[in-house]
C-alpha cells in the first residue's frame, strides 16, 4: 500500500509535522511546547502495513521571561526515536537555559547543537518555535493590558519615542518587510498609523467594529 497526494498523483514518501503552542505562564513568564513528529506512510517500510509509522516524535518546552525573551527553563523529551541512545542528548539542550530567543538565537543552535553536539531534529525544532515565542510577545501584552489589577509592570522606556523603538526592536531586521531601512520603519518612525494586521482588519469589518477605535485601545 502507498499514499499518494491526489492533486499531484505523487507517491508520499515522508510526512513532517512541526506543532508550537505558546502559552501565558504567569505575568512575566511565557511557556512554549513544540512537538516535531515524521510519518513514514503505510506500507513504505512495513510491507502490507495498514497504518502511518512515526518514526520520531520530540517534544520541548521552553519557559521564556517576558518581556527580555531569556529562557529560564527548558524541558527535552524524546516520546519516538530510532536508536535506544536518542535520548541521551536531551540534558545537553541544558545550555539554552540564559540564552535570548531573539535575535541571533540560530547562530547560537548552531553552535552549541549543531552535528554530534545535539539532535539535528530537536534543534530543528527549536529552530521553528524562536519565530512563535517573538510574535507571542505582542499577544502577551495585550493578554497583561486586560488582566492588569494586580500585576507588577515592568518600566516603560521614558519617552514615547522610546517606547515606539522598544516594541520596533523585537522585529527589527527579523524579515524583508521589518528591515531597518525599509519602507514599514520609515513609515512607523515618521509617525504614520499602521494600525492592526490585514487578518485583525478584516475581523473587525465582519464584526462591525471600528478598527482605529480597536488600535487606540491597545495603546
């Protein structure tokens, strides 16, 4: 038995899946689980087998502060793995504890993970959770804004133009579209409103709301 995409009429010779759920801890503490898992399809490896074989299955959770984005914590566990000594890998994943996920944090893999010096799936992995960890920055400030009676805010850059340069720099240089000397930063540090992502504005027009009224309130 093979599987075959229908579209393409291809034969399915590997499946796989990266998974990143990043969750609010606590108030200054993001918890990030990301799965890695590769299929073989039916029958490819095991003649005459009826159903998908995982080959690997990985696991790691990372506890990120907020918002200096330090991991403070991280947990590596090997759930499917092809040889018996996979997992003697996962104390060395140890060394990510200090380490900022944000700019420069794949160098740093590479470095300290990369060859027989870590699990080229593991650090696959780690590789694709950064990006989630940096976007859920702004989710988590929201999050804090309606749930704030209570919590301890860390201090604000003084100034507004400093606070501007505080939120810019966590995306600065991270894509074509967030280059420093691109059109969205001139743009933003001329003062222009953006306002919210295309997919947040069309949510808003379905749901009769204004979007300028919503960006004001996320001040």
């Amino acid at each position: 038995m093979t599987a075959t995409v229908p579209d393409l009429d291809l034969e399915l010779l590997h499946d796989r899946q990266y998974s990143v759920q990043v969750y609010r801890k606590n108030e200054s503490e993001i918890l990030a689980r990301g799965s890695v898992r590769d299929v073989k399809p039916p029958g490819l490896y095991v003649e005459g087998d009826p159903d998908p074989l995982t080959i690997h299955h990985m696991v790691v959770d990372l506890t990120v502060s907020f918002p200096t984005f330090d991991i403070v914590g991280v947990e590596v566990v090997f759930d499917t793995h092809p040889q018996l000594t996979c997992p003697a890998i996962t104390a060395a994943y140890e060394q990510l504890v200090g380490l900022s996920i944000t700019r420069g944090f794949t160098h740093r893999l590479r470095e300290l993970f990369g060859g027989p010096r870590g699990c080229a799936h593991v650090t696959a992995l780690l590789q694709a959770m950064a990006p989630a960890v940096i976007q859920s920055g702004w989710s988590m400030r929201l999050s804090r804004s309606r749930d704030s009676v209570g919590v301890d805010q860390p201090a604000a850059p003084a100034g507004p133009d400093a606070v501007r340069e505080d939120r810019l720099g966590r995306n600065l240089n991270t894509c074509h579209v967030w280059a420093e000397d691109g059109d969205l930063l001139r743009r933003l540090r001329a003062g222009e409103r953006i306002g919210p992502g295309i997919s947040i504005q069309a949510r808003l027009r379905e749901r009769g709301e204004d979007a300028d009224a919503w960006w004001d309130r996320q001040g």
